[in-house]
C-alpha cells in the first residue's frame, strides 16, 4: 500500500508539479541570462507573465527575449493546465479518497483473526453473510464483480469487509488473512472455482475449516482429496429433506429452521466438536461417555474420520479420535463439551 501511495503521487502530483517548476525555472535563468535582468526583475517577469496581468515589460525586450517569452508563455500554459487537470483528477474525482479507503481496509483486515471468508456473492453468498453478519462475526467477502461490489458498499456500509479480486489467486486470499482466519466459504459459480479455492486455502492455512459447495455429485471425492471440510451439495441437501418428509413424520431440516427463528432458543445452536488425542472419550461407547448428563448437550449425530455423517448413533457405537460431534445446545454446554474432548 504505501509503495502504491507513493506512485500516486508521483503520476499524479510529482510529475506535473515537477514540469511546472522546470519551466518557471528555465524562465528565471532565461530572463537573466537572455537580457541581463537582475533576479527581482526575473521573478517579477514571470510573475506578470503567468498571471496574464500585463503590466508591461520592465525594459524592451531582444528578438531573442522575445522568442524565449513566446516559447516560455506557450509552454507555461500547457503545464499549467496539465497540472490543474492532475490535480483535480487527484482530489475531485476520488483517487486519493479510493486509496485511503484502501488502505483503511488493509488495515482492518491485518487486525483480524478467528474471522470468516466468503467467497462469491450470488444468492447462497447473500444468505450467508447476512446470517453470519446478524451473529456479529467478523466477515470478509471475496468478489469480483467491481459494479458489485460498488453495491455492496451501499447496502452493508461498513459492517462488511469486501475485497475486489479473485478467489482463486493466492494474493487474494492472503490479504484477506487467511492464515489467521477460522473459517473459508466457497460458493463460487463453478465447482473448478470451489475446489481450486479449497486447494490453495489449505496449502495457505492447515488448520482452516473450508466449508464448499458442490454442484456435480461425482465431484465430491475430489473436493474430499482437496482437504474440504464440509461439502455442501443443493441437490443432496433437497434429496435429504424430501426423503425425510415422505418417510418420517417429523422433518429435521425444519426444525433447523425453527429453531432459528424462536427468540426463545436464540442461545442454542448447533456446534461441532472435534475429538483431540488425550479425550476420555476416545476408545468409549456414547453409552459409556453419557454426554448428555455431562453436558446437557443433545448429541445428534458425529462425522468420522472419512467424513461421513452418522445420525442418532446408537448407545453401543465407539467414539475415535479425530471424530466431530454433531450437538445442539447453549454455548457454555458447548464450551465444557470441548474442554472433556481436549
């Protein structure tokens, strides 16, 4: 940022002022020199001149005195006029005001850790950040789209940082804090971009958890060798909740709906927990570990080791290391489950 300060001003200030000043310059010396005037007489030359006052040369001047103020005039007005036009392009038409926002941004975007990077603002974009914005969590989104992201502006102000760029470039994500942030959301047009994405969030951060979306089914075991997470597939998701509709009479995806809207469990959420080596709970049953009288946590389900889903895992079935829980409950149940994972 500062390097791009600095060739700001030099296109936009240093230049022009530097012709200007060349040029009365060259007049000084050329007054002096040309027609022996004195250096008072000189300044008082290009002052009359400059500023079209007129009041009349300080004593005739030589052909050559001439034709040097002919060319000094013609040229002094050219760089004058580039100059001014420089110069209000630098502060009327919002150059330097983009480059402080700019650096405004880059500079709220180094203070941020443990936050959430989106990538692409389509309609699954929206949702998300708004979701995400109303829980008060710290947001960056990634789009390149610059009419877009213009309108962005606008609707979030400054409750949302949104950088112009490429998701797919490492210099993107790296700006955006990668390194530090705790979560990567790619729903990008295409499942190339997603899993392109995928690919250079893990190889910049390890320990980023990349939530992607997937169109193509049989994309999915690539994205699982891409270090995903979570892949999120609409189809699946549609497939999942008709199924639970037509063979159950109840329908887990509305609950999750429900749920969220009830002011009365706006404290409960869903959480996953990892199990981490060193838990008693490796190695025991979920009979055994009797989470919900140690924690009061509903357990729903758990992803194992391959990523697959278990739901309402029976009393019977072993809990292993790296396994995540699926809960629902307060965040302080959340907090003691993670401490007994640990």
């Amino acid at each position: 940022m500062k390097s791009e300060l600095n060739s700001l001003f030099w296109r936009q200030l240093f230049i022009p002022l530097l012709v200007l000043g060349s040029i009365l310059m060259m007049g000084f010396v050329g007054f002096i020199y040309i027609e022996g005037y004195t250096p008072l007489d000189s300044i008082y030359m290009l002052l009359i001149t400059f500023t079209t006052i007129g009041y009349g040369e300080i004593q005739p001047l030589s052909v050559a005195g001439r034709t040097f103020n002919i060319f000094l005039i013609i040229s002094g007005f050219t760089a004058g006029f580039y100059s001014l036009g420089r110069l209000s392009a630098f502060f009327l038409d919002g150059e330097l005001k983009k480059l402080l926002k700019r650096k405004a941004m880059n500079k709220a975007l180094e203070s941020l850790s443990d936050h959430y990077i989106v990538c692409g603002y389509g309609k699954t974009g929206r949702k998300i950040i708004d979701d995400l914005l109303s829980k008060n969590l710290k947001v960056v989104l990634i789009e390149n789209d610059s009419e877009r992201v213009e309108r962005l502006k606008e609707l979030y102000n400054n409750n949302l940082i949104h950088v112009f760029g490429d998701a797919t470039h490492d210099e993107t994500l790296l700006l955006c804090g990668i390194n530090k942030a705790k979560i990567l959301i790619s729903v990008l047009t295409s499942d190339a971009e997603n899993l392109f994405v995928t690919l250079s969030a893990k190889d910049l951060n390890r320990n980023i958890k990349v939530i992607t979306r997937v169109d193509d089914i049989n994309s999915t075991h690539k994205f699982k060798k891409a270090g995903a997470d979570f892949i999120i597939s609409p189809i699946d998701i549609a497939t999942d909740r008709i199924i639970s509709i037509a063979t159950t009479s109840t329908d887990f995806f509305s609950f999750v709906e429900f749920a969220g809207g009830k002011e009365e469990l706006k404290d409960y959420k869903f959480e996953l927990v990892e199990i981490h080596e060193g838990s008693d709970l490796v190695g025991k049953t979920f009979k055994q570990a009797n989470l919900p009288q140690r924690t009061n946590l509903v357990v729903i389900g758990y992803y194992s080791v391959n990523n697959d889903l278990k739901i309402n895992p029976k009393a019977d079935h072993l809990i292993h290391l790296s396994d995540r829980l699926l809960v629902f409950g307060m965040e302080e149940q959340v907090q003691l489950l993670r401490a007994i994972a640990k």
